[in-house]
C-alpha cells in the first residue's frame, strides 16, 4: 500500500501499453494544486508589482506567459510571497533574492531532467523484462529503435506516472542534501576567510579528467550506449573524487573538473581516477592534469588562472597519465606515496612556460618525492613531447 503524502493520490502505474496519464492529472499531482490563477492574481496576492512577479518568474528558468493564461498554483503564490517578505524585511535585496532564486532553479533544473532521466531507464529495463503489447497503437515498442537515448512512449508515461508518486518520497532528501551540502559550504567559507601568509584569496588544487578518444567514441557508439558510458563516467569520478575529500565542480560529457583543498588529496583522487578508469570494461582511459594555486569561486564554479595551467596540462597528458605543475610538485615533493619526474620546459599557450610533472603512485621501494634528472630520462621518454599529442582545448574561461 502506498503511503500517504501532501500530493499523494492513488493513480495507479502501470507498466504496459494501457496506461496513459492525463498531464493535467500528473501536474496536480506534482505541484500539489491545480493551476487556478492568473499572473496579475498572483502579483495582486502577494502584494508585489508585476513586473517584480515576471522577475521572478524569470529567475526560476520558465518563460513568459500570457496575462490571460491560467498557469499558476497556490505554490506559486507561496513562493512569491516568502521572497517577497524576505525583500521586505531586509534580509535581501531585490538583486540577492533573485540571485538565490537562481541558484535553486539552476541546479533543481539539472536535478529534474537527471532524475527523469534514470527513472525511464529504470521503467525502460523492467518493461523490457516483462514484456509490452507491441502494438504502437497503445504504446508498444514495434518498429521503435533500441539504440535511441531516449524512452518509447510507454516507458516516459510510466516513468513520469512514477515519478509522481513518489516526490512526497524524494522530497525530504532533497531538503536534507540540501542542508547538508548548505554546512559544508559555510564551513569551506569560513576557513577561507581566514588569511594565509603568501596566499592571496582561495587557494585551491584544480584537477581535470578527461575521457581519451572520446570524439571516435561517439560515432562508434548509438544514443544509449553512449548515455551509459557517460553516466559511468560521472559515478565513478564522482564517488573517487568524493571519498577523497574532493568536490566535483561540475562535468561536461567526456571531462569532470573537481577541486581539492590539499595537494596530496588531489595527487590520490588523480591517481585513482586513472587506475580506476584502466580496470572499467565499459570506459576509455582518461587523462588528468592538475594544478595548484589561487582560483576565484563563484556561483558553485573555479575560474582563473589555476583552473587554465590545469586544463592545459590536460590536454597535453597522454592516456592514462597525470600531468601537474610546479606548485602540486613541490607540496608532494616530502609526501610519502608519491613521486613525479619533470618533463621539457615548454610554453603552453595562454599560460606561459610551464614544467609539467608526471606524477604517479610510490613502487614499493618506498621511493617518494622528485625524482633525479637520471631517473626521470626513462618516464620522460613516455611522455616527452606530449604536446604532439593532446587535443587542442582552447582557452578555459569558465
């Protein structure tokens, strides 16, 4: 039996080609009202102009509607007037609050479409185990091609039906992520508030991993392989980059930059990425470049100079390689688990000379730290001249 929620209702969900939700039913359900309001009833409501109604609007991604249009909930008005107070009191400025409103929409945007996304897979595994009609009358996958990314009408009803029956669920985890991501963040500004001598602003060790060959991957593989490749990808760095103190900054198909607050905890994430990305049978090799230094942060993203030297030092990495630069070096260079050799001195374009470093895991002689010019000749040779051979990125302006 299903538990009770706030939006709960007891639409069934059904699996084969017969079932088929009205929109306005699932909307209901998910907003928790049905649409009954205008956009100046809701403005009137909340004692606010029109205007600043349609800003807010704006700032949570939707589009403009008609004054005549009926698309607003009793949520909607809610929502408004808890920003409007908020502005009122003093506690925001209009500028901030819009600001915030933002943030949330941005990021439960990209949440959404994520979670749509693995509830039709999910949907599109079972169906396919226990059979649809095959009639594309009512929803059957006849003549549907499989290798599509995207799910057959039966499957994005039933998920989406799903999905509706379970947000009273899914909701107090959000809430909680939320809260618990909110602590970490406070915690992170707090510490960096505090001056260090000879580091100016937020220092940080930037790092990207990048999928090698990625470009032949694509037009070898169909829609959804590739999807799974790509959702592989980002679980996997996601949980190495996490269980060493790390955050996934933000990642874009074949690539994931991550931040750390030390070197050695950006050495190991990188080290284990690689090796990690090495064992999987369904990935490619990455590449990893990182570097250490000042960043500006803003907007839960890194920018500058530090974010650049480290994708530059991507690109020219080779498979299954770790380049950093001087800075992560010379923090490892007395850490125990590490030793790196010094390749070329070279100019990387938009950055300036730069000595890139091959870092990999101590062998189990104990050796750590830089390795003399004799020894780095050897691992040189395997990465000498790298800049022949990794893709042109371009500047990073993020």
């Amino acid at each position: 039996m299903p538990r009770a929620g706030r939006h709960r209702t007891d639409v069934p969900v059904e699996l084969a080609g017969v079932f088929s939700p009205a929109a306005d039913d699932l909307e209901a359900r998910l907003l928790g009202q049905r649409r009954s309001m205008r956009s100046r009833e809701v403005s009137a409501k909340a004692k606010v102009s029109i205007l600043s109604a349609r800003k807010f609007w704006h700032a949570l991604g939707f589009p403009n509607v008609a004054d005549d249009d009926t698309v607003f909930t009793e949520a909607d008005l809610l929502a408004l007037q808890s920003m409007a107070a908020l502005v009122r009191d003093g506690v925001f400025d209009e500028p901030t609050a819009l600001g915030m409103t933002r943030a949330f929409a941005r990021t439960t945007d990209r949440l959404a479409a994520w979670q749509v996304q693995l509830m039709a897979e999910a949907i599109g595994e079972l169906t396919h185990e226990v059979g649809t009609t095959g009639n594309p009358e009512d929803g059957g996958d006849a003549g549907r091609d499989p290798t599509r990314g995207m799910p057959d009408p039966v499957t994005a009803r039933a998920a989406a039906a799903k999905l509706a029956d379970i947000a009273d669920d899914l909701e107090p985890l959000l809430i909680y992520a939320w809260r618990r991501h909110l602590s970490a963040a406070v915690s992170r500004m707090i510490t960096d508030a505090e001056p260090i001598v000879d580091q100016p602003g937020v220092v940080r060790s930037v790092g990207f991993a990048d999928l090698v060959s990625f470009t032949r991957l694509v037009r070898r593989l169909s829609e959804r392989e590739l999807a799974r490749v790509v959702q592989r990808f980002e679980a996997l760095a996601s949980d190495v980059v996490t269980a060493h103190g790390g955050r996934v900054i933000k990642t874009v198909g074949d690539e994931v930059l991550f931040v750390a607050m030390g070197a050695a905890s950006a050495a190991a994430i990188a080290i284990d990425l690689v090796e990690a990305m090495a064992e999987d049978d369904v990935l490619p090799d990455v590449r990893v470049g990182m570097a250490s230094g000042p960043v500006i942060s803003r907007l839960g993203d890194v920018f500058g100079t530090t974010v650049n030297r480290a994708s530059r030092l991507t690109a020219v990495a080779r498979p299954r390689t770790v380049l950093v630069d001087d800075a992560i070096a010379a923090s490892l260079a007395t850490t125990s688990g590490f030793e790196m050799s010094a390749l070329r001195r070279r100019t990387l374009r938009g950055i300036g000379p730069v000595t890139p470093w091959v870092l990999r895991r101590a062998d189990q002689s104990g050796r750590r730290g830089m390795m003399g010019s004799d020894e780095a000749v050897h691992d040189a040779g395997a990465a000498e001249d790298v800049s022949d051979h990794g893709d042109d990125r371009g500047d990073v302006d993020l």
